[in-house]
C-alpha cells in the first residue's frame, strides 16, 4: 500500500458514542413525546444541536420550505401525510418542522443557508402554535392532566395545546362526551390562534387500541377518532395559516392486525382527499445521513481523495473484472459522498437489508453500522474504506445485528461457513498461507452473505464482478480473491453457485430432501417419536412417574405421590398460541386431577405434573420432524443414491439434529404444575423450569428446594398441621384417617408416602410432643400408648396418635398401680401376700349406657343407584361425617345371577376392574 493511502481510522473519526460502544438504537430513534416532555437526548431537544446532526436532503428541504409558506399565509398544502417504510423518517422529519416552527432564526442552524435561499428572506425565521398527539404515548383509558383542565380525547388534547383553556372550552362537550366536534368549531379554534402546526404521529397505534372496544373509553370511540380526523382535515384545508402533519405507516410491524388495518384504510381514503404525499429521503440521501450521524465532521479531504482515486482507479483499469457502472465519475462522486463507508456496502444494506420488514431504514442502517464501526475500531482496522468484507461477523454484536433480521436457522450457516475461527472460510485461509496473509476467504465470504443472506432479490446471489467489487481493494491482487472464491465454492456446505451467480444458503442440497420428508409426515408419527423419547429417557428414583397417559384412567389412584408428565399430542398437533396452550394445559391437568377414568379421583394431593409449553413445542415438534426425515435419508441412502460425503453429512446432520430434538424436548416440558389450595378453592400454579439439566432433575429440584413434596416431615411441620386442620376437640386421631386426608386434601402438606409421616410420628412420640397406641379400647384406654420414647409406629386400621396430654395422664395413672402390684424382695425376708382390707372394697357404680355403633344395610334398585345412593350419602353418611372422630366405613356389595352364565371376556374384564377398584372380595361361581 502506498505510503499516501492512509486507511480510514487515520483520515476520519467516528462520534465519540460510537467507536466508544455506548450507541443503542433508541439514541437513533426521534421520539416527539420525548422532546414535549423534556425526556429526549440533548441531540433532538436541542433545536441547534439537531439541525447540527440533521442531513437536510432535497425531500426535508421541500417540507420545511413548504411548512414555512404554508404557516406564514403564503401558499402551500395543508395536509402533509408522511407515508414511508419502516424506520424511514417520518419522526426524524415532523421533529424538523417541529423545532423550525419554534422562533428559530433559520440562518443561525446548520444547513440554514439552503432554507434561506429558498425562502428568500436573510432574516427568516417562524412563530406558530404547536400541538403535538403521539399516539403511542397516549393512554386511551386515562384522561390526561394538565394544570388547569383535564382532556379525555385527542380532539380535547389538540384544542388545548392550540389555545389553552379558551380553545378547550370551545370543545369541552364534545370531549366529555367522547363524540367529534363539528369542522366549524375546529376552523374557528385554528383561526383564533393561527398560526398552527399540528403533528399527529403513530395515530395508527392509538386507533389500533380502541377498534372493537364496546365499553365507553374516555378517548371516545374508533368511530369518534375516525369522524373527528375527517372533521379536522376540513378544517385545516379552509383555514389560513395551519398545517397538519400526519403520519400513515407503510408497513405491516407497524399496522398490526385488523384494528390497525382498518384504521390505516381509513386514514388513508379521510386525508387521501387533501394530502400532499410526502417521502422524505432517497436511497443516496440515506447514504449521506448515515454518514453524518456516525461520523464527524472533521475530515482529512486530501487523504480521502487519494484513497477515493486509487479505487477509482482499479475499476477503471480492470473494467472486465468489476461493473461497468463502477467506473464511472458518478461513482468516484458517490464514494466521495459516502466515504469512509464504500458504496456498494451502502447499497447492500439499503436494497437489500432494509427492504425486510423488521429491518428499519434509518435506524436499522445506523444501528448496524455503529456496530461494524466500532468493532472495527477497537480492533485497529486498516482497511481503506469500510467494505462488505470489512463487516466483523466473528464479532458478537454485530453479528446478533444482522442475524436478528434473519431466521434463527442462519446463526450455524454463518459459524459453519462465513466466519468465525469455526467457519470453513476461516480454516481455508489457514491452511493456505497466501490466501491468509489477506483473509481472502473469509473477506468474500463476507461479501456474498451481506449480498445473499437476506435473499430479496428476483436473482438469486450475486455475480462474481460485485465480489470482487466488495473485497478488492489498491494494490490487492485481484486473482487471489478469485482463487478464494473457487476454493469456497468446492468446499463450503452451504454455498450455492450457478453460473456467475453465488449465494449462501440456509440447507445444503440434502437439506432439501429433508425439509420435504419432514413437512409429509405424519402427526402420530411425530407424536409416538416424542412419546418414545419421553418413555426412555431416565426417570427420578423414588417416586412414581407416569409418562404421556393417553386418559386420565391410566393413572391408578394410589397413596403415593405421583409425577405425571402429560402427553405432548395436542400441542404438537395444534401448534397452539401460548395462550391457548396454557388453557389446554390446564385443563388437562384438572381432567387428571379430578377424575380417574369415570369416577372422582380420591387421593388428588398425590398429583403433580410436568407439561409442555405451547411455543417451545412448536421448536420441538419441527425438530422432531427434522430427526426422523434425517433417519428416513439414512435409511434411504441406497435408494438415494448417495455418496461418501453426503453419506457423512447425513450422519452429521442426523446426530446435530438428535441433539436438538434432546435439547428442545427439556426446553419444552419446562412447566412444573403444582395443585394448591388458594382461599376455597384449587388452584393449578405453574414454576416455570430453569436450567439445562432435564425436566425430572429440574422439576425434583423445584420440588424439594420450595418444599412441594416432602420425603421426611419434620415433628414440628406435622403438629401444625394437627392444629391448624385436624385436632379440633378430639384426644386422639385415627392415624390411617390423618393419611387419607393428607392425600386427600390440597391443603395439607404434600408427602412422598406414607412413611414420610410414619416418620414425623415416630419423632413427635420419641421427642414426647405426641403419644401413639396400637389401638383405643371399649373402655377409651389406650393399648400400647408410647409417649417421650422409640415407638413401633404402624399405619394400621386401629393406630391412633394422642395428646401429649392425654397420654401422659393414662401412663401416669397407671404407675401407681404398677408400684403397688409388685412384690419387693427383700435379702432373707419373706413378705407376704398382700390382701385388700374391708375400706378398700368399693361397690361399682352403673355406667350410663353409650351407644358406640351404627349398622344399617339397604337394598338398591340397579336401574337407579346413582339416585337412590345419592340419596343414602345425603340422609345417612352426611350425618356421620359432620363429627371429625367418626370412624365411618361403607361397603357395597354386588351380587349378579344370570341362567345362561357370563361368557369369558365379560368375567375376564369384570375381575380386572374389581381387582384395579380393589375389592377385598370377588369372583364367579357356578351357584
């Protein structure tokens, strides 16, 4: 390189926010509300400092001269709708007028001297009122306050940044009663008060908010807004000395659905019979915004011409190697006006990036671009222009920049292929050395996936001579690039070539086979791989697990906590909404939690469950369809006749694509749903599982570390529960009846099993806080009561836990007795029985007779048990069930008789389900 060529870093600074790192796209985005308030960065509140930054192309001069006209009684439109593409100026252009219209002398401002000349006035300078609606910063459910009124709509809100308290009143009806005000009020406020800039922004947003709403907002209807834009349209046309700004977005991000759609059609068939369209910046117009946002002004000019001739220079020299239009003098004109950015990077960037839909013009190109430069700066770049191979997509930032625009499938493409210390690029220029010494790979490569990757073009790819064009730089030589370019072609997995013409896509050739396979399959198929997965993958020790049950009958009612990991069917066939996921979750949850086939479920606090969710099933649903059309390719290779490195590419893609199938099932079974007792009633509360480890160490972790399941409960957790929900006045409580509840019921806690309160007992009682008997007998003793020592604790039919109090009576009561039935030995003495005395003899005393036990039996009509057990459990249970200590036991016996007898399959499926309802007897007989 010659010593006159300097690279770009020595020739012009970037702002200081830029190769410092501390841009964000909100400090490109001009933000109306922002600047009302007082809010906004000094460089759009600041009038001077904004028309400083401010490229004032040919469309913005026209609006500000017109707006100046228009406002001084001199002529000019006086509707300017501002209809552009996504992030293409629309703020940025009314904030213009915004701040011209403020008394600003016009030939104090930067770019001042092109108004001037246009108005012809040296002196120039406009006073108007300005009334500013956002309609993205407007609440229409809340009236806005101002010190001495309050306005509900933006008719009401508009009337009073005109005039104040007198312009309000003239609307103030109307905006109470949420209905538009006549054209005649609207033209006498503008009159009044003239002159007056009005700027409605994102009134789309606004309207998109209210459409459909049949309650009364205080903004009024869609209806109202809609009547009340046609009114004020009139009235600015036949005033004076008004002019409405009105921006209509051109693109879909910013319409929305049919809400936005509809007020969009509207607006534009309401302004569309008064308005000026307007489009403020060209493709070359952007280029130079760009270049004086990021850049500063300060420029070393001699040594930018010097690289701009030697550019200039190699296309013309090379003409058959590069575009025609390359060496051109418009061209050499245009890198002037672009520099230290070249043109065909600009290009890129505006023809093809920005015509995505999320990709925003200005704002977009200026948020990347921040990226790349800085990027380039921290890491001494010695390029003499920024090119398309300059662009950094090794680099984090700059490469989340653009593989934001993209499908997520893009991000393995770039590593794989394009750049990167991974990428094929990259390893081709290390092995080969004079290819590295230049980056050469790595630099076209660059190029063709900033010219292919958004794929917006008729023609797919670009041609050879615009490569050379985005890589080529002085006194590089040519034909190492174009060796470059042929080695990428021969070895790169994603690189596709016809012709002149290369592109990177997202599949290589086999892909495409797959991506078919994988779109005709079936949903069952995809399920039963999912079921299959869920089913092997290596469950928690310890506790019961269910994998993807299709019913709720599938899952027996048992005494022990069960995890229950729902069947993935319905969110992978219906590709549901989150929303309608949740819904569908939760609902399977209640189905299971409720019910066990056709009969209430018992033991429902033994349930918990481990769901999908709705929008990571999608992700996993095509992972799964990508997994087995890659095992049907493999399957299929001899058919498909494939060779020896597609054959390796297939088993590449078939592990990577089982990978993901892993990753994205834990991804999607991420919800553990938890039944929990909320004031009266069940709630169903979903923890959301993070990490990387599967869902069953995920959700067990949950489970223990928030203590949703208890394996060991501690004596003191059980007696709160004795006295929150059980003890009431009873001395003692069945133990196998406090299990049922804790089964039974939500609010109790939930234990792991039964031991795990075996456990909590065996310590109450050996710490003494409770007693334990193996039974109570007729009398209302205690046999075999343990208190404040080891005890053999059973969950038997008679066990009972008592009162620390009442137990510790019964044991003192008995030690007396004890003491005075034994006989003490004493060395050489004989003591003689002792023989009770005539005052130790009492005489007992009747006991008052208590009936202890009911029995009843009764017979029922088989055509109506429901009914007439209904009525059973109503007039008789109920009545037994209401005293928290009784022991209530109901038996139903069944007793069929048939003269022919029962056929094998009948009495095969009767004694299965008696045997899963647990019978204690059954069976058939020949009598």
């Amino acid at each position: 390189m010659p010593d006159q060529l300097l690279p770009w870093r020595k020739v012009i600074q970037p702002h200081l926010e830029v190769y410092s790192g501390r841009y964000s796209k909100d400090k490109f985005a001009a933000d109306l509300a922002a600047v009302m308030s007082g809010e906004a960065q000094n460089e759009y509140r600041d009038p001077y400092e904004f028309f400083r930054r401010t490229y004032l192309t040919e469309g913005l001069i026209n609006l500000l001269v017109m707006g100046y006209n228009r406002l001084r009684g001199l002529g000019g439109n006086p509707v300017v709708q501002l209809q552009t593409n996504f992030g293409g100026g629309k703020t940025h252009s009314m904030l213009a007028l915004y701040h011209m219209s403020d008394n600003l002398p016009l030939a104090q401002v930067a770019g001042g001297a092109a108004l001037i000349e246009r108005i012809g006035d040296l002196n120039a300078r406009l006073k108007a009122r300005r009334a500013v609606f956002v309609g993205s910063n407007s609440d229409a459910t809340k009236p806005r306050q101002y010190p001495d009124c309050t306005v509900n709509t933006m008719w009401g809100d508009l009337a009073y940044q005109i005039g104040g308290l007198e312009a309000y009143d003239a609307v103030r009806i109307a905006d109470q009663a949420g209905v538009s005000p006549g054209a005649e009020t609207m033209l006498e406020i503008l009159e009044r008060h003239s002159p007056v800039l009005i700027i409605i922004d994102e009134l789309i947003a606004y309207a998109r908010n209210i459409y459909g709403n049949n309650e009364k907002l205080p903004s009024g209807s869609f209806d109202s807004v809609m009547t009340f834009m046609q009114v004020l349209t009139e009235a600015v046309k036949r005033s004076s000395r008004s002019l409405l700004l009105i921006s209509i977005p051109d693109s879909n991000i910013e319409i929305g659905g049919e809400g936005g759609r509809s007020a969009q059609q509207m607006l534009a068939k309401i302004v569309g019979r008064v308005e000026s369209v307007w489009k403020p910046i060209t493709p070359y117009e952007s280029f130079a915004i760009v270049r004086r946002r990021l850049f500063t002004e300060q420029v070393d000019e001699k040594a930018r011409d010097a690289v701009i001739r030697a550019f200039h220079n190699i296309y013309k020299q090379n003409k058959s190697e590069f575009p025609l239009d390359a060496s051109n003098s418009d061209y050499l004109e245009l890198m002037r006006q672009t520099y230290p950015i070249h043109p065909e990077l600009m290009t890129r960037l505006y023809e093809h990036w920005a015509t995505l839909e999320n990709f925003q013009r200005t704002r977009g190109l200026l948020s990347l671009m921040a990226a790349v430069i800085h990027q380039l700066w921290q890491s001494g770049n010695q390029d003499l222009m920024i090119m398309p191979s300059s662009v950094p997509l090794d680099d984090a930032h700059v490469r989340d920049e653009l593989l934001g625009y993209l499908p997520d499938n893009w991000g393995p493409i770039v590593d794989s292929d394009v750049d990167g210390d991974k990428s094929k690029a990259y390893q081709i220029d290390r092995e080969v050395q004079m290819l590295g010494n230049e980056q050469a790979c790595r630099r076209v490569a660059r190029a063709i996936f900033m010219a292919s990757a958004p794929a917006t073009q008729q023609q797919r790819g670009i041609d050879e001579k615009r490569i050379r064009l985005a890589v080529v730089q002085p006194n590089k030589s040519v034909s190492i690039f174009n060796d470059a370019l042929h080695r990428l072609s021969n070895e790169s997995v994603y690189l596709y070539t016809d012709g002149t013409r290369y592109w990177y896509d997202t599949r290589p050739t086999v892909n495409r086979v797959a991506e078919e396979r994988a779109q005709m399959l079936r949903a069952e198929q995809v399920c039963e791989e999912a079921r299959r997965r869920l089913r092997e993958l290596r469950r928690p020790q310890g506790i019961r697990v269910h994998v993807a049950p299709r019913e709720s009958g599938d899952v027996p009612d048992e005494q022990e906590a069960c995890l229950i990991v729902l069947d993935p069917r319905e969110l992978l066939v219906s590709r549901m909404t989150s929303s309608e996921g949740q819904s569908k979750v939760k609902a399977e949850v209640r189905k299971y939690y409720e019910t066990r086939g056709d009969t209430a479920r018992v033991h429902r606090n033994m349930l918990l469950f481990i769901a999908p969710e709705a929008r990571a099933a999608a992700n996993w649903e095509s992972a799964l369809r990508s997994y087995l059309a890659w095992q049907s390719i493999k399957n299929d290779r001899e058919q498909l006749n494939l060779d020896a490195q597609q054959e390796r590419q297939v088993e590449a893609r078939l592990k990577e694509a089982n990978e993901t199938v892993e990753a994205r099932m834990n991804e999607t079974y991420s919800l553990l749903i938890v039944p929990m007792q909320r004031d009266d009633t069940v709630e169903f509360v979903a923890y959301t599982l993070k990490g990387t480890d599967d869902f069953y160490r995920r959700a067990m972790s949950v489970l223990n570390q928030d203590e949703l399941l208890i394996r060991s409960l501690s004596s003191q957790a059980l007696l709160n529960v004795l006295k929150q929900h059980t003890w009431g006045e009873n001395q003692h409580w069945n133990l196998k009846q406090l299990w049922g509840h804790f089964t039974q019921y939500v609010y109790f806690p939930r234990l792991l099993n039964g031991e795990a309160l075996l456990h909590a007992v065996r310590e109450s009682v050996k710490e003494g806080l409770l007693g334990y008997a193996r039974r109570v007998r007729e009398n209302g003793k205690y046999e075999g009561l343990v208190l404040g020592s080891q005890a053999d604790v059973q969950l038997s039919e008679e066990a009972v836990i008592v009162r620390p109090e009442v137990a510790r009576a019964q044991l003192e009561a008995a030690q007396p007795a004890a003491a005075s039935s034994a006989i003490p030995f004493r060395f050489g003495l004989e003591v003689p029985e002792r023989s009770a005395s005539s005052d130790e003899v009492h005489t007992a005393q009747p006991l008052p007779i208590v009936k202890r036990r009911y029995h009843g039996r009764v017979k029922l009509n088989p055509l109506h048990a429901n009914a007439e057990m209904s009525s059973v459990v109503e007039e008789i249970l109920k009545h037994f069930l209401n005293f928290s200590d009784a022991q209530v036991e109901l038996e139903l016996e069944i007793s069929a008789r048939r003269a022919e007898g029962f056929d094998e399959s009948l009495m095969r499926d009767i004694n299965e389900n008696s045997r899963s309802l647990k019978f204690t007897s059954y069976g058939f007989e020949e009598d």
